[in-house]
DNA sequence: TTGAAAGCGCTAACAT
DNA sequence: ATGTTAGCGCTTTCAA
C-alpha cells in the first residue's frame, strides 16, 4: 500500500533522486546509460510521480476548470469536448463544474477552485452582474468569461454575437408575410437571452410590429415550453422564435406529438449547435452557433491567458449564422 | 500577485503558524481572543489557504474523480448530479472525465487520475474486461465500478438489474397478441447491453419466439436509430424493443417525424431514468432505472470506502422496473 | 553528467 | 492555550 517515492527509485537505480528527477522531466542532459538504469527500475517498482508533490513545487497543475451551467444541455456538453481537446494537445486537464443555472452553486465552485487548486478557469456565468462574483473571484488565476458576458468584468470573454442572425431571422419572417411573431426566451438575466431579445425586438419595430403580449419569459433548461408555445398560438401567432437549442428541440417533440406540423401550421424560428444533427429541426428556420469554434477558441485563449498573465484583455466575438430550413 | 502564506498571517495576527493551522481546520481549542485577532488577520490580508500544499501534507484531496462515457446522455449527468449532491455534503467535489465511450480516453483518465490527484474513483467504464485496464488502474486509489460491470474485477460495483424489468416488459408484449418482437440493442460490449439483450432472448424463446433477424446491433449514442428501426418495420415487427433512454427519445422524434404512432402503429418498449420527464415518452412502455438511486448509493460507497480501504468488496444491485405505457 | 541540499506552504506531534 | 519544528515528495540551484 506504500506508495513509491522518487527516493526508492533512486536507491534502487543508485542515483540521486535529481537524477530520477531529470529523467522524468527530460530536463538536462542524463547519459544513456543512466537513463536505462533509472527507467528500468521505475517500471519495476512501479513508480508514479506524485502529482500533487509536483504541484505543490512547481505550482503547475495542467488543470483548468470550466464552471458551466449545464452538462445536459448540447451546447455546453460540446464546449466541454472542444475545450478538453485543445487542453489534451497541451497536456491540461479539464475540470468540470455543474452549476445547473444556480448562483448558489456558481459560488461554491468558484470558493472550491479559488484555493488554488486549477491554473485557470473557464466561466460560463449565471450571474446577473460582474459585482455578485467580483470579490470571491480570485484575481491570481487566470479567468475567462465564456458564451455569457459580465458587464465590467475586466476578464477576456469569447461569445457568440446573436444578434444579426436574429434579425435576419425575423426580418425572413416578416417577409414571407408573418405579422404575429411570437417570442420564447432564456432565462433573463443572462446576456446572451438579453442580446436576442434586443435584436428581435428592433426588428419587429422597425416593422411597426412590436407587441410585448407576444413575448414569453422562458428558462433554458427545462420545460416551459408547452404552455408558452400553446399560449402564443392561441394569441394568434402564426410564427415564433425560441432562442436556445433546448426549448427548440422541446417545442419540437411537443408539436410533433400535438400534431402540430412546424413549417406548415405554424412557422418556428430555433436555435442549434454548429454540429447538432438533431432530428426533427430540419422543419424550422435556424440560427446556428459556432459551438465548436467556440469551445476551441476558449481552450486556446485560456492557455495563452496562462502563459501571459498580464496581457490586455481581450473580447473576442464569434458570429452566429441564419439558416432557413430545407423542409417542409 | 505574492500570494499570502500562513507566515505572513501569522507574523501579521503576532501568533505561531500552527496557532494560525489549528484556527484554520479548528482542529485545537484556541482562546476566543486569538482567534478573533487571527480571524481578522486572515480577512484583511485576504489569506486562503494553499489547497495544494495541504493536500500535499495530509494526503487529502477532497476530490473523486467521475469516469463516465457520455456525460450529454440525461442517464450519466443525472448520476453526475446525484453523486456531487452526496459528495458535496461531505465536503468533497466531483472531477468529471468524459470518455466519449472510447477505450483511449478511458485510459488516459484512468492514468490522469492515478497519479494521485483523487481520493477515490468512480468508474462506468467503456472496457471490455477487466484485463485491459488491471495493469493501470492503481490499487492504491479505492475505486467502484457503477452501471457496467468488468468480469472479475476485485472493485466494488453498484449496478441496475434490468434482466427482470425486460423479461416483464417481453411477457407483457407477448400477453398483448404480439409475436415479432424487434430489439435494438446498446454497445455489445457493455455488461448490461448483454443482460438486457439475454433477458429478451430468453422469454422470447420461452414462448418460441426468439429470431436472431429481429435483432439489430446499436450504439447507445448517436444517430443508428432510424435505419434499424425501419428495417425491423419491414421485416415486420409490430413492436420493438429500444434499450437505452437516448435511443429511445431519438427513435420517439422519428416516428413522430415520420407520422408513425407509437402505441397505435407500433409498440415500443423503451428506458427511462427515474425521473426523466422526456416529452413524448409516455406513449412507450418504459423500464425505468433508479437513476438517482444509483448515484446517491455510489456517492455513499466510495465514501465508505474510503474510511475503510481495506473493507470486503461489495457488489450491489439495485433494480430497474416495469411501467407500461399511459397513452395511446 | 551527476549529486547534495534547500526549500515549496502547510500540519501535527511534541514541548512548554 | 500556544509555540517549535520536522517533515510531506518533489524540483532545481549550485557545486563537483
């Protein structure tokens, strides 16, 4: 059960242990005779570097954490894969933290890895304002926001800008002669449900279209989505835009079981992830994230962040595409 | 950008270290003054302890590492869910690993976590036995085995009994006149894909009517539904069993695409967690797994097992039940 | 090319 | 009740 130590490889290969230590770390140059000797008797006592020793001295700990509202949802299971791809090229690892839409417990994971346990973080925040994390979150580890903005957080941030594709969207539906054009959102305190909102709300404006009966407070994760979907049909919607990828595929089901046909009886704006081959969305007009650019860019900003703590910040913007759908 | 040590809260509050440790994890009792005046110390100069450092001194980490193979599947983040929400109790966090249900991730989160970053390990793991991870999964970290078996490994397991549930399910088909009885199954290599998959082929042939042409091999993940589910149509089935939840939503979506009316058209027997409110589902008879069940039992177990490395191992069993549809 | 030895920041046994 | 101090297992400087 006694874990071995880099001593017991020393002694076993008759060496110092800064020799064993140099070999795991190729750091100088060791004879290739010596090397032999030494990983020889790693493999037959079995050593592992303790990494926490390693961390401990060295204060690398090729770990990043990535506090994220929700696993189940598509778009952040995706993050979550593009993100430990670009980490595992460098040999970091990826810690994952489930907040599931609460403060409460974006709290608790921001305390358990300000402790200094990650070299850096990745946030996908629930929060209203930069000013409820702003004193816990620890300005020593590199942080950058993802997907969700903070006003004033002088973080690096990555999101995705919604807001064309949304009006093309609706702009698209004006056009082919839609007038009440319903309207489903996330949950409201988050930027990008705000971005959205503003987009489709100036579109229909500039229309003389604008009417707040026809808009629906939603959550993103669960299923609120029937009784907004049903509500707004009743009130004469003829279209309806539901701004995120888990209401879409939601009111999807639900229409196909009610016998609702999206495309032909009513007309559906969603949303889907660049490589979501959800079946069922090809009947609605989509608006497409570049999740997996997404992901992979904040992998790469996060590292870089690292390597260069005291950078500017920086805001980097993807774009999000309008896609009208190909079947009816 | 220092980072503030224990030295500097100590020479700060005019006390010892240790006095500043014992304040820290109250481990001693320490006058109601001292601890006030280091208490204030800590706070003004923003000290938080080195989470490394201790764990590197006592050994603890306070972290399980989760090693799951698909964490989008509403089956695994619903057990990621439950055994944070045990763990969190404790004090404990979760590390989540997402394998994809490749052999290759799987061993590089088994090596990742055995070098001594985890407590403990829970492992649902994509393996085909046991042999092809003995030699690197550490003896020294307690581990368990949750949702798969491996033939002959010495872990402890928590698993769901599904054998009974089917065999209910089959019989009850049979009871309703049907007589070509399709079946897609999960990935073959996985301990309860084969439980499953024995359990239909035995009450089939029990009532003669087992036929290897009515089975169609799937994988638990992405998109195989569609083509074996028309296929069993065309050879006839008028009912089909789907073994997996994910499986299962996707073939329900289809059907519904394509105008073919579960329970009515056809009847299917598909999985559930126990507490996926799955749109749609309720047109299919369902096995439904004590999903939270079984992440609260292994949240406890690796614990337990813990505090008692050396304990007999355990193997438990929960069991998965039977619920025919409500609707047509 | 190799080795001796000084810590990294903390805990806890032991002493006071 | 509080302080002194010896490490935990490793990396790395400096010397040989």
């Amino acid at each position: 059960m006694n874990r071995v130590g880099i001593q017991d490889v020393a002694r076993h290969a008759g060496v110092s242990t800064a020799t064993v230590s140099y070999i795991i770390n190729n750091k100088k140059s060791v004879s290739a005779e010596t090397r032999k000797r030494v990983e020889r008797s790693i493999k037959e006592l079995g050593y592992k570097p303790n990494a926490i020793a390693q961390s401990f001295k060295t204060g690398k700990k090729n770990l990043i954490a990535f506090i994220v509202p929700d696993i189940a949802n598509n778009f952040f299971s995706t993050l979550i894969e593009e993100i430990e791809g670009v980490l595992a090229s460098r040999h970091y690892k990826l810690m994952i933290l489930n907040t599931k839409e609460t403060k409460i417990r974006e709290i608790e994971s921001i305390n358990a890895v300000s402790s200094g346990i990650v070299d850096g973080i990745i946030l996908a925040s629930t929060m209203d304002s930069y000013s409820e994390i702003k004193s816990i979150l620890p300005q020593s580890i590199p942080t950058i926001l993802i997907d969700r903005e903070l006003k004033d957080c002088p973080a690096d941030s990555i999101t995705v800008n919604c807001h064309d594709a949304v009006c093309r969207g609706v702009e698209d539906l004006i056009g082919k002669g839609h007038r009440k054009i319903g309207y489903i959102t996330g949950l409201m305190h988050i930027s990008t449900t705000v971005e959205r909102l503003d987009a489709y709300k100036e579109t229909m404006q500039q229309h003389g279209l604008c009417d707040p009966a026809l808009i629906r407070i939603g959550d993103s994760m669960s299923h609120c989505v029937k009784g907004h979907l049903d509500s707004l049909i009743a009130a004469g919607c003829t279209a309806v835009v539901i701004t995120n990828n888990v209401m879409a595929t939601e009111a999807m089901l639900q229409m196909l079981d009610e016998g609702i046909r999206p495309g032909r009886d009513i007309e559906i704006l969603g949303f889907r992830d660049s490589d979501q081959a959800q079946y069922g969305l090809q009947h609605m007009d989509l608006i497409i994230q570049p999740t997996k650019e997404l992901g992979k860019v904040a992998g790469r900003r996060i590292l870089d962040r690292i390597s260069d703590p005291a950078g500017l910040q920086q805001r980097i913007e993807l774009q999000a595409i309008f896609m009208p759908r190909e079947k009816t």
